[in-house]
C-alpha cells in the first residue's frame, strides 16, 4: 500500500491518522509517517485497512481480528521463502532461491536480475530444521 493510498483509505472512511492509529493501535506518529511516506506501511496494516474499507465498517469479526493481530496472537504473514529451482534455459543444475511473495520475483544467487516462475523450474520449498 502506497502512502496515497493509506490516504485515500482514510477518506474514504473518515478517519484520521490519528483515529487509525488508536482503532490498529499503533501510536499516532506511526500513523502518521505511513500517511506521509516517510514510513512504509506493514502488510498486515494494508490488509486490515482493505477490509475495513471494502466492509465500510469495523465489523466485530474485524475488531476481532485487529486485536489479535495487535496483541501478537496472529502471526505477520510470510513475505519470502526459499525454494530450490532450476532456470529453464538449459541450465541442469538445481540452486536455492529466495522467493518474495510480495512482489512474486525469484531472487538466485550471484544474480542481479529478478526471475519470474515462468523462467523456472520450482522445486520444493526449503524448510529450517527445528531449532
């Protein structure tokens, strides 16, 4: 979510950084600093405030879930992974790559560019073991 965004959500609802704030329960100048850009706004932010506007309203399931996510009873959402793949282009060879989730990109290492899964071979993903 963009700040212009974050704006046009508060208008629409008619909210304030400051009403936001106290509703996600964040403090006033984090608010604010997402409004301004000077701060990038969390995913889960984004999501609450999707929901609140495409509802027109706090419901109580999305109280609910607000308080969760604020009490930390919800965990953030995954943004990366890492995942074996394989470049399509000939390459036989199998190496890890960190998949964002957010922008949906394949990062491979010693590579500057940005590959999409049409470019790839996915493999499984790649789990820590038990620490």
């Amino acid at each position: 979510m963009t700040p212009e965004e974050f704006q046009q959500a508060l208008a629409k609802l008619g909210y304030t950084p400051a009403g936001i704030a106290k509703l996600i329960g964040v403090d006033v100048r984090t608010a604010r600093r997402w409004s301004t850009g000077a701060k990038p706004i969390p995913e889960s932010v984004a999501e609450q405030l999707d929901s609140i506007v495409r509802s027109g309203v706090v419901t109580p399931e999305l109280a609910a879930q607000i308080r969760a996510v604020r009490s930390g009873e919800v965990p953030e959402p995954e943004t990366s992974r890492f995942v074996w793949v394989q470049r399509r282009d000939d390459d036989p060879h199998w190496t890890v790559a960190e998949h964002d989730l957010v922008a949906d990109v394949f990062y491979l290492p010693g590579r500057l560019e940005r590959f999409t899964a049409d470019a790839l071979v996915i493999g499984p993903v790649i789990i820590a073991p038990p620490g």
